[in-house]
C-alpha cells in the first residue's frame, strides 16, 4: 500500500514538475515577446524624436553667419574658435549661384549652391576627405564651431537615445568614440551622420516592422536612392553589416567603431556633421 501511495506521490510531482517547466517556458516565451515589443516601441519612439530633432537644427543651422572677409587668423574670432570653409566645384563648371552672393552669407544659403562642395578644416589641421583633384576652388569661408555645436546639440541628444533604444550603454558609446590601434579619439558629433546612415541602412534593408521608416522622414524614396545617398556621403558599406549583426552584439559594437572612424573622415567635427545633415538629408529628401 505504501509503495503505490509513494508511486503516485512520485508521479504526481513528476507531473507537477512537467507542468511547471511548461508554464515558465510560457512565461519566459511570453516575456520576451514582450521585451521585444516594448524595444521595438522604443526604437520607433528614437527616429521619430531625432527626425524631429534634426528639423530643428536644420533651422538653426540656417541662421548661422559665413564670411570671407577674414583679417589675420581664420581661425579665430574674437577669442572664439573658428572653422575654415572652402566652397569647390567640378573644373569648369558655370557656378552662377555662387557669384550672386555677397562675401557674407548664411550657412543654409552657402550649402544650396547647387553643384559644388564644401571641405572643413580645424585650427589643429584636421580637414574632410572628400574633395578630388579635378574640383576647383571657388572661395574660402569662416564659421563658428561653438554655434555649429550648439545648433545641433538636440540631435545628438536623441542620436543618443536611438543607440539606447537599439541596446547600447553609455559605456559602449565611450568605447565607440575612444582612441585605439586604428586611430585618436572621435568626437561626440560623429554620432549624428552615423545614426542617419544607420537609420537609412535599415530602410534599405527593408526593416521596417510595424512601420514605414520611409514616411516617417516624409520620403517617397526607394531603396536605390537610399543606397546612393548613402554611397555619396560616405562610401562605406560597413554600416550594412553592422545593421545585419545587431548593434548590441561584441561583433555588431566591432563593425560599429569602423564604420564610425569612416564616418569621421567625410563628417569632421560638428561643422563636417553640419555640412553632412544638408547634404544627406536633402539627398534623401527628408526636409
């Protein structure tokens, strides 16, 4: 008697056991579903708010004043440290735009002549790769760093919050921008073209769960023109792997500092990121 009341002991725990494997396999399936919505809700919440964010620094930007009429150090201004602007184009090219202009002038205006391009240079003889041989120059500017700076320091804040959303810390950003074996430290303003790249990356892949990141930036554009914006403004195809691995993974974070320092190079310092928002985004066809 005792051996059966035992047996059935033992297979009512077994039973109980079973079941509750069962039920934790539900509540773990069910809290990770959950998880995932909720990250997807708040990376969905982090483009929204840095589309917003770049609206209005598009606008700040736009007010920021560019002269030519430089005495002694272009570099510096009253005390204030200046960039150094150099407007090229195409050898030969019939730029009429640009003699319409006065020597003083605002950014936005200064970005919109149409087909040229602007290289920047720092006090510390940093300066954007993106000029070839066959441009010529047509005029040198200064601007000042601490307003570009200030212009776009909303953007970098929810550049910040959509690298949060995608599972990044603010210990991983710090190792992102660090000095290492393939160069010096990158400043916090290589953050924006990067999370505009990545962001544009995911469009071309067609990422777009529960959304359409396309109309979220107000853009009919197809993944083609995605593709050559993205190869204009920085010819890099790191971002798509970085993309396709996860940024919240060792390899992801890897691929991630690579693409960064490639971002670097064509978007230098905040008035490189400046230069860049115009030029992506109105390649893109966000504003």
């Amino acid at each position: 008697m005792k051996n059966g009341i035992n047996k059935f002991m033992k297979g009512m725990i077994a039973i109980f056991a079973i079941k509750l494997v069962l039920f934790s396999g539900v509540f773990i399936f069910q809290s990770c579903q959950e998880s995932d919505s909720l990250q997807g809700e708040n990376v969905i919440l982090a483009k929204s708010n840095f589309r917003n964010s770049i609206n209005a620094s598009i606008k700040n930007l736009n007010g920021i004043m560019v002269s030519d009429k430089v005495k002694g150090n272009i570099y510096s201004r009253n005390g204030e440290e200046m960039a150094e602007l150099q407007l090229y184009a195409e050898e030969g090219s019939n730029i009429s735009d640009y003699y319409n202009y006065d020597t003083s002038l605002l950014l936005g205006d200064l970005v919109n002549i149409g087909g040229t391009d602007l290289m920047v240079k720092y006090p510390d003889g940093r300066e954007s790769d993106n000029i070839t041989e066959n441009q010529e120059l047509l005029g040198t500017y200064q601007i000042s760093v601490q307003e570009a700076q200030t212009s776009l320091q909303p953007t970098l804040i929810e550049a910040k919050n959509y690298l949060y959303a995608k599972g990044l810390t603010d210990l991983d950003i710090q190792n992102l921008l660090a000095a290492d074996a393939e160069g010096p430290a990158m400043s916090e303003s290589d953050l924006i073209p990067l999370v505009m790249q990545l962001i544009a990356e995911e469009q071309n892949q067609g990422l777009t769960t529960n959304i359409d990141y396309l109309s979220l930036f107000g853009t009919s554009a197809h993944a083609s023109q995605i593709g050559e914006c993205a190869g204009d403004a920085l010819g890099i195809s790191a971002i798509a792997a970085v993309v396709n691995e996860g940024l919240h993974t060792s390899a992801g974070k890897a691929l991630l500092k690579k693409a960064l320092r490639k971002v670097a190079s064509r978007a230098l310092g905040w008035v490189g990121a400046a230069i860049f928002v115009y030029e992506f985004g109105d390649c893109m066809d966000w504003w």
